[in-house]
C-alpha cells in the first residue's frame, strides 16, 4: 500500500527521523492560514507547495489545466493562495503517470529548507527495501540526490552504494558511519546523518514496510538532514498490526478496477495486454500468464478467484475483466484440489447465464477432481465456450481466437 508523501512524514516523525515540516491542505482557503500556522512552528517565510499523488517526478511534471508544475516555490506568503490555486483540483502528468494524469485532490504546504548559510547545501539520494536475492534488507544511497535513480544507474552506477544489513543484528554503528563517509560528511553532518540513518532503518522495521525513499535526502546549510521527502510502501501482509495505517489508505490514487476487486475479495492486479485470466493460486495464475505470451497473446489482468472458485466469485470475477475494453479473449485454468471441477464448471456456466451475452471467447482449462464430469458441463452448455484438457492446447486456442 502506497502513501502520500504527507502521510509517510507523518510517520517517520512519530519515530523521531527528521523531515522537513509542512501542512496538507484540501481547500485553496485554507492556504493562508496553513502557511501561518508553518512559519509560527518554523520561522520559514518561503513555501515549498507539493501537489499529493502517488507517483514520482512531481517537481517535472505538469498540471494539464494550469501548466503549473506539481512542486513549486511561494516566495513569500502573499504567493501561497495564488500557487496553491494553480495545482489543487488539476491533473498532474508526470512520468510515472498515464492518460490525462493524477488528479490533485490534496497539496503540501512544506517549509523552505533553502535558507542560505556557512555550510554548503547537499543532496543525497537513500532507500530502504528488502533485497529478495539475498533475503536481507538493503540501504541504497546515493551522492545524487534529487534525481532519477534509475538514470544515475544507468549511467554513473559507482555513484550508488549499498550496505546490506543482517537480520540477526539489524543495523549497526560501523554501517552508519560507513554510510556517512561514502556520503562526503564531516564534522557535525557526519554526527547528524550517523544518528539518522538508525532512525530510519528502525521506522522501517517498526511500520512493517517495503520501501522507503528518501529523495532528496537533505543537508541543510547548518549541518542538518532532513527528509525532504518521503515515498513510503507498506507492506500489505502486516496490515493487520497496522490498523491506522490501513486507514491511510487512499483508494481515488488507485486502478478503480482494482479497488473493486479487492472489496470483494479476489487478487486482482491489471496489465496492458488483450487476454482476461482466471486462475485459482497465484503459481498457477503466473504459469498462465507465460503460457499466454508464448502463445503471441499478452496477459490482461492477472487475476486468482482463490480457493472457492464458485458461481458468485466467478461471476464477479468476469464482470471485473470485462470491464477492460482491450480484452480479446478469456482463460480460465482452475486445479480442481479443495474445490472439485465439476462444482467449478456449473458456477461458470450459471454466471455465463446471469450476466447475459459475453462478447469475447472464453477458453476454459479445468484439471484435477471431477475434470472429466467437468469438461462434459462445458461441452453440453451451448455456449461460446471452448473446453480444452492440456495447458498447451489452451495456449493454441487463445493463438487461434486472436488471430480472427
């Protein structure tokens, strides 16, 4: 689950990691009193205002209706209703965003860490996120601070270090200093950056995270770092130990078909391509989808109705994959295990009846208990169905429908 940058600050404040102060506001009204309320807490008389989606690249992107960028500097507070104006309620493209982008439904009015003084303002770049290869959580950081990682990958990959971390031990003083050094500190920035890494690394372990971004990671020009923001994943299985995260959630920054789906309970997530799947367990479901590539197809959707893969969830199951316009054809590959074939079949044909006529041809591949029984329901229905027994003959079929 992803959060807005507002709501991650929020949370590595509760744990005592630096970040830059600000303000969330929903209404152009509420501005005003929001950038008094800020420089009351911090004296800051210039306003950084940050359209809040979830996608990066916000400072580059651009509001469709105003042509304001989705960061922006207030230079004073006379500017704040005028900047706010000019990015709540627009669409925010950025990179990372598709079609008409993101609606700004909600900007952070955030202090200026600009300020000038005797020290020299740096950037860094730092994240935290378990590295799957090796088991084991992994820092990420970065003297390019500020800018696309991927891109300083790509083309300075010896500017990126990593510091894997033992789970047995979590983090200890020799990385943080380790971290600092690699990072160009001295003096009081070293001190302040080894004391905040700790921090960091704590919060992520404390909110059951997947990710953290810090980018930029900031040292001010008095020697202190500062998150200036923050791309906070929350890892969906430790949910339940968070129920006030999970409040947090923000459903209008997500796939509405998706958000559908999971209120009714199936593991839905949408891809690009032009053949719907249904499949019951999520190895299966992957299988499903290689086999569809091979075939010249391209997976839609990847979808798992689950274990009890009955007339109802198969049903919702197709009113979900029917709503993507690009979907060409349908396959449903079921192992019949706990749930038998046969009880699987009479679900598909009872939803093929209740929702009506199905403009696209669906494929269906049921094996395990009662397969046989299964395939003569299928066949006997009358309707635009194609049993098949064998994965490969399935993954024929979807070749041959798409190719009429």
């Amino acid at each position: 689950m992803n959060l807005h940058e507002y709501q991650g600050k929020a949370i590595l404040k509760s744990y005592g990691v630096a970040v830059q102060e600000g303000i969330v506001v929903d209404k152009v009204e509420d501005a005003l009193a929001a950038a008094k309320e800020l420089t009351a807490l911090t004296g800051t008389s210039w306003y950084v205002i940050k359209a809040q989606i979830h996608a990066g690249g916000r400072g580059k992107g651009t509001i469709e209706e105003t042509g304001a960028h989705g960061v922006t500097l207030a230079k004073g507070i006379d500017q704040v209703e005028e900047k706010v104006r000019g990015i709540l309620g627009g669409h925010l493209t950025t990179a990372q965003t598709n079609g008409k982008g993101k609606k700004v439904n909600k900007v952070l009015i955030a202090q200026d860490v600009y300020y000038p003084g005797e020290a020299e303002i740096e950037e860094f770049y730092m994240s935290v996120l378990l590295d799957r290869e090796i088991s084991r959580n992994v820092i990420i950081y970065s003297t390019e601070g500020g800018m696309n990682i991927e891109q300083v990958a790509e083309h300075t990959p010896e500017k990126i270090h990593r510091e894997i971390i033992d789970p047995r031990v979590g983090i200890q003083g020799f990385q943080a200093r380790k971290i600092a050094f690699n990072l160009g500190l001295s003096g009081e920035a070293f001190k302040q950056m080894v004391k905040f890494i700790p921090t960091l690394y704590k919060a992520y372990e404390g909110i059951d995270a997947a990710m953290f971004e810090i980018n930029p990671l900031f040292k001010t020009s008095d020697n202190k770092i500062i998150a200036v923001d923050a791309k906070v994943t929350l890892d969906g299985n430790g949910l339940f130990r968070h129920p006030d995260y999970e409040a947090m959630r923000d459903k209008s920054e997500e796939d509405p078909t998706e958000v559908e789906a999971d209120e009714v309970g199936l593991n839905f997530v949408k891809l690009d391509g032009n053949v719907g799947c249904m499949v019951n367990g999520a190895g299966l479901a992957m299988a499903t989808m290689d086999i569809i590539k091979l075939s010249g197809g391209n997976p839609a959707n990847f979808l798992d109705v689950g274990g009890t893969a009955n007339a109802e969830r198969v049903e919702k199951a197709f009113h979900i994959i029917l709503k993507d316009p690009n979907v060409k054809a349908i396959l449903i590959n079921i192992f019949g295990g706990i749930v038998r074939c046969d009880r699987v079949a009479q679900g598909i044909v009872d939803a093929y009846k209740n929702i009506g006529q199905i403009p696209v041809p669906i494929i269906v591949r049921l094996q395990g208990t009662n397969a046989v029984e299964a395939k003569k329901i299928i066949d006997d229905s009358g309707l635009n169905v194609h049993s098949v027994v064998q994965l490969q003959e399935a993954a024929d079929l979807v070749k041959e429908v798409l190719a009429n």
